[in-house]
C-alpha cells in the first residue's frame, strides 16, 4: 500500500459472518442474539450493541447489529459494524480531519479493539477481508467563499436529472443540497454548520454524528464545504468505481480504502454537477453579448439565435421542464444542449471558487486539525 497523505473515506459498514467471531459478552446486545437461533433466523430481529455514555466519554465507538440472513436450506448470522473512520483515529472524535492510505492499519487494529470493549472479538485480519456493504466517499474542502453561497448557486442548475436522481432537497437554510437516489447520495453541505446543528438538533443535519468536539472557535475563519457520495449497498459500490474508470476490485474494507477510489469517485460526481451548472452560467450572460459572441465563433445567424433563445429559457425553466414542452422536437432541442456544452461560459464571478474545488478534490491532500491520539 503506497504511504501518501491522501484522503480516503468516512463511514464504512462493514458485513462479518456470525462464524468468525466471537461473542464474549451476550448481555451488551439487545434483545439477546439467542432470538436469532430461536425464531429460526427471522429477519425481522435486529440485536443492536451500542457504546454506554461512559464508553463514549473516553472513545469512539462503533456501531454493532446481528441480525440473520436467509440463505438456500437454512440461514447465517452476520455482524455488521458501522463507524467513521476519521473519528476511530482523532479524539475528541470528528470527521472535518480525513484520513490516508497509510492510516489503514491503525484504522483495523483501534476497530477491532474497540468491538473487543463492546464484547465481541473479531480479528484484524477477518476486518481486513470483510464485505464493504456501505461506504461514503467525499472531500473536505476549504473554500474561501461562505458555503451556502455555492449551494445557493447550484441550486439553480438542473443537477438532479444529471445525476439520475428521484429527489433533490435544498436543506437546512441553504446549507445543504441532497440529490437522492435509490442506495445512492449525493450530498453537498456546509460541514462546519452542519456540526453546530447536530449540537443542539441532531434530526435536522445532514449527519447525527456530526455533534463533534470541535473547537470552532480555533478554525477562525475558515469555511469547509463537504462533498460527499454515499454509495448503499454493493451494487452501487461497483457502478460507481467502474463510472469513475477504475476496475472493480473485490469489495472488502481493504481493497475500498483507498485514495485512488475516493478521489476518482469524487472526482467524477462533481463534474457531472459542473457540467449542469455550465447552463446555469450561460444562462446569466447578458443575451446581445452571448449572440454577438456565437457570430464572432462563426455560428450561422438562425443557430445563434435559436441557442440564445434556449439559453434564455433556461434562465427561468429548468432543463427538466423545458424538456417536457418539447415534445416532438426532443431531437433538435438534444442537437441544441449538445452545442451550449462546447460553449464557455463568460464572467462567472463564482468560477474560481468551483474550480478551487475541484482542484482540492482532483489534489486530494487530507485536512489535519492536530496530532493523532494516541491510545
């Protein structure tokens, strides 16, 4: 594993076979996994394990469930452990400082001794070869631009469709974005707000956990916007390495924790978000500007005036929209948005700022707060 200080991930949920591990003590799961056995593997009981107050004042903790699985001529028990990565390795735990590939170690041998402490003993090479059955990738980025403002902007642009998702949410104020699909999100949101709202409403951010101990006040001015892919089972898991252009590779804890995926996943979610927001930019041109500019580009008169015209639509329709109107004339209109993609979009004051996030997500340097707790 080559040592760098590339970021890598979040959280994982992790899936281990009931066989290889072993439970010392029963009473910290409830109800008693002895359901399981009882009820013939009803799939319907979940026994949870969770880290007491006083286990959590000293540590991070993961969480623990048992629960069944049918399978041909019986079933099987599985222990799925859930946890953020950046907070096993940073106490008080947080999640605004990531972790490299070089951590990974240190990340399995914390793990398997804070499941020991919750009773169950599982060994690191069993965590190293566990199924990846969920998985966030993203980046911390520190933007010198307040971070609802960027959210405000995207929010203009047609980005659900573009991302294939069922529903797009403009949270929290505007201090988040979520476009939602089906065991797959993609979420952008001011982190450091999103901390302060876990603190005193952990319902309402975008991640419960979030209620970190943080010294706000140390960061200064800083502001970190997050943009994060949340990929919720295997499937979604293999589309997206494979969408980012990267083999497939088995999905276990090992083989997922890598900066290569993380930033090549990232990477590709966030240019499918740029390229809807190129409409968005065009759409905001002064339109005489935008028809001599296609003249000078040698655009014939009628097709300059008809890109105009879309462009202008779009300034109030959403692509979505203007797409339903269409009708019959769906081919011309697709021959239209093919030539508004070659075109660049002019004195876009926000520009920068989005090209300063893709170059910190393309870099993929790690955010470090402090040193590494050591345990």
């Amino acid at each position: 594993m080559s040592i760098n200080n590339k970021n890598v991930c979040d959280t994982c949920v992790l899936l281990v076979d009931y066989t290889d591990i072993t439970i010392i003590e029963l009473g910290r799961f409830k109800p008693n996994p002895k359901i399981l056995w009882d009820m013939q593997g009803a799939e319907a009981v979940t026994c949870y394990n969770f880290a007491t107050s006083e286990e959590q004042q000293q540590h991070y903790y993961p969480k623990l469930s048992l629960s069944s699985v049918l399978r041909h001529g019986g079933f099987s028990v599985k222990l799925k452990i859930e946890f953020s990565a950046p907070k096993l390795l940073y106490f008080p735990p947080n999640n605004l400082e990531e972790v490299c590939d070089a951590d990974f170690e240190d990340i399995v041998s914390i793990l398997a001794l804070r499941i020991h402490e919750m009773g169950v003993d599982v060994s690191p090479q069993v965590l190293r070869s566990s199924q990846v059955v969920r998985i966030d990738f993203g980046k911390n980025v520190l933007v010198k631009v307040a971070p609802c403002v960027i959210l405000q902007y995207l929010n203009k642009a047609d980005i659900s469709r573009r991302l294939d998702c069922t529903k797009a949410l403009y949270r929290n104020e505007g201090h988040s974005l979520h476009f939602l699909a089906r065991h797959r999100n993609v979420v952008i949101y001011d982190k450091l707000r999103d901390i302060q709202k876990a603190r005193y409403c952990k319902s309402r951010a975008v991640s419960s956990e979030n209620a970190q101990a943080i010294d706000l006040a140390a960061l200064g001015s800083k502001q970190y916007l997050r943009v994060e892919i949340q990929l919720g089972n295997s499937e979604n898991i293999r589309q997206a390495i494979s969408k980012a252009g990267l083999p497939v590779p088995e999905l276990t804890f090992q083989n997922l924790f890598s900066s290569q995926i993380c930033r090549a996943v990232t990477l590709v979610y966030w240019n499918e978000i740029l390229a809807a927001v190129r409409y968005q930019q065009l759409s905001e041109e002064d339109a005489a500007e935008l028809f001599k500019r296609l003249l000078d580009a040698k655009y014939k008169f009628l097709k300059a005036l008809q890109l105009v015209g879309l462009v202008t639509l779009l300034r109030t329709m959403g692509k979505r929209e203007l797409r339903m109107h269409a009708g019959n004339f769906s081919p011309a209109i697709y021959e239209l948005f093919r030539l508004i993609n070659q075109l660049e979009p002019q004195n876009n004051w926000l520009q920068p700022d989005l090209d300063g996030i893709t170059a910190a997500i393309n870099e993929n340097q790690i955010i470090t707060l402090k040193e590494k707790a050591n345990d």
